[in-house]
C-alpha cells in the first residue's frame, strides 16, 4: 500500500521513493528513510534512490516472495511513520546464506558501513566540505544492521592526511587511537556526541590546522561490535576536562579508557572452541555441535546448509549442543567423488 504523497518504484535490488510534502513549513532533510536521508531534496518533494540492502531494510522471506520492508519517518514528529514494502519473486536457487561470525557476531547478511560529514545537528549530509578554523566538523559513521543482532558501531580508529590513499610518505594527524580512544580530545574540545542508535556514532571534531593548502581526507576504521562486548579493545572514548577519559555509552566503565594514554590491550580471552560429531548412515547423516556459551543466543542462526538445527539444548556447563539430523536430500548437500589417494577433510572423512 502507498500513501496518497508517496510514490514507489521497486526495482530489482533498489528502492526509489518519492515523498511530496504539503506543508510548507516542513524541513525536507528531517525525512528518514529507515536510517537514511533524502538522496535529492527539490521543494516539495523528498527523494531515496537507495540499494535495498542499505538503510536498515528489513527482509521477509514467505513461500515464493522475498519482501524488503522499511519505514518512512520524520524526525522531529514521532507520530509521522509510513510504511514502505517492495516485494520480489523469490528465485528458485535462492537460500539463507551462512556467514562466519563477525567480531563475534552472527548474522544472515553483509555489513553495510556508512561515513560521512553532517550539519550542524547531524540531521542531514553537510552542504560544504569547507570548514573554519575552531568550527566544528559533524562527522557521523553507520552500519546498516540487516538481519543481525543489534550491532554496536566504533571508530577504532581515525586519521587525517593530506592524500586520498594512506601511503607511507603520507603526513598524517591522528584523531582516533589505542582502539577507541579520541586522543585529539586532549588538546581540543572535540568528543563523541550522545548515541542516538547503537548501530550510528556521531562524532563533533574540531578544525585543527593541518596540511595548509592542501585538500585534507580523514581515513577511520570502523569496527560492529557486540554491544554487550565491551572492553579495552572495543570502546569510545573521549577525554573531558576536570574529568578525564570517559567511556561513551557508559560512564560507569569509564576505568576501560584508563588505557587510552598507554596501550589498550584486551584483558579477557574469549573462547569460540566448539566440537563437532558426525556420524553417517546410507542415506541421512547426524551431525551434534557443542557450541562455546558465549554462541547461545545466537543457536537460531545455525545452519546445515539451507537447514536449521533439528534440536538444541543448553548443557550445564552453559555450552550449547545443536543437533541436526537430516537426510542426504535436504539442505544442499554436494556430491563429490574422492580421488584414489586422497581423503576428505575432518570431520567428513568419517562418513566415508
């Protein structure tokens, strides 16, 4: 359904959407588009040109459809929220693609990361590239989520250097170190503004002099982590005067930034061992997968090609054990022929 002021164009991995205002009085750029602002702004009307995989669509798989869904909001009206859907034949060969953990998070989808510089109140794309000296330069980094677990987005770590690739004669400013720490906060006011998301960080840093009469290109790294996952090594933090480091999303941990003025290293080790037992019959295979604690939450994501555990159950230990009891002509399975001397890899080659 589309609303009377909005029209929709689905194409085959893109969404465009146009929004006619009628109130004068409207800011065009407070228009969101899940995470995202208006692509073009000509008065009255708002426009998305975005890849469906952008701006936090949600995907809904039901029986031969895959359907993109999203909302269309304004941000200074809580009450303002349009639902946008596009929905698509879903291809016969298509299936739930299973992804290695990132940062230890799991997930059905790509990360998508988004930076770049704001206004003043980071509601919109700044209109220059051009700042004055002491002024402050709104710059606001993103990961579009998908279908994963809520993400927690860092800039691990920012540079400033006068090319537009990092060379090693490159003269370079740093303005994020040490994993997470805004050392150009030391000596500035520059710092970290209040989250508004997880999955978005908003950072206000201050024009410093640097490459004068040079095009100057700021270089980060971003890093999507689990927001429960916090420690020295996955944190923002910015100094504040009469105070001190300060962690970003909890002050009360504020002691994980202690390190921001030595070398942040990480002071737990995080166990992902798992054991896996496979024992083949002729025509089916069960497969038993004791999975570190830490994975638990995370069971429904397991796949045996295209399918899901057929049990699962949480040991005392806290461990979790997934079972999957299939038979050869479901999830995918390949067939392949063993050349006269070799053997299949661990755990395989016990079927054979």
């Amino acid at each position: 359904m589309v609303a009377e002021d909005m029209k929709l164009e689905c194409g085959p991995d893109f969404v465009t959407l146009v929004w006619t205002e009628r109130r004068s009085q409207a800011d065009l750029s407070l228009f969101r588009l899940g995470n995202c602002s208006p692509t073009r702004i000509s008065a009255p009307e708002a426009v998305f040109s975005v890849d469906v995989n952008d701006c936090n669509f949600r995907r809904i798989v039901t029986g031969d459809h895959l359907m993109y869904t999203n909302d269309l909001t304004y941000r200074s009206s809580p009450d303002f929220t349009y639902p946008v859907a596009c929905a698509y034949e879903r291809p016969n060969n298509w299936y739930p693609l299973l992804y290695e953990p990132v940062f230890s998070t799991y997930g059905l989808g790509d990360l998508v990361f988004h930076i770049g510089l704001m206004n003043a109140d980071f509601s919109g794309p700044a209109e220059s590239s051009t700042f004055p000296l002491g002024s402050f330069i709104p710059i606001m980094a993103s990961v579009s989520q998908m279908t994963h677990q809520p993400l927690l987005l860092l800039l691990e770590e920012c540079v400033a250097a006068t090319t537009a690739e990092l060379q090693p004669e490159s003269t370079l400013y740093p303005i994020i170190a040490n994993k997470g720490c805004l050392v150009d906060s030391l000596v500035s006011p520059s710092k970290f503004e209040q989250r508004q998301k997880s999955s978005e960080i908003h950072l206000s840093l201050q024009a410093f002099r640097f490459g004068l009469g040079e095009r100057v290109f700021i270089h980060c790294k971003l890093v999507a982590w689990d927001p429960n996952g916090m420690d020295h090594t996955k944190k923002a933090c910015h100094y504040v005067k009469e105070h001190g480091w300060e962690l970003l999303d909890n002050s009360a941990y504020s002691n994980l930034c202690d390190c921001c003025e030595s070398d942040c290293k990480s002071r737990r080790t995080r166990s992902t061992a798992s054991e896996i037992k496979v024992v083949c019959a002729k025509d089916s295979i069960k497969i038993t997968w004791k999975i570190n604690a830490e994975l638990v939450p995370y069971a429904a994501r397991l796949f045996l090609g295209t399918c899901m555990a057929s049990g699962f159950h949480v040991l005392p230990s806290g461990e979790g054990q997934a079972e999957f009891n299939y038979a050869f002509a479901d999830c995918k399975f390949k067939k392949q022929t063993r050349r006269m001397g070799s053997t299949f890899p661990e755990p395989w080659r016990r079927c054979f």
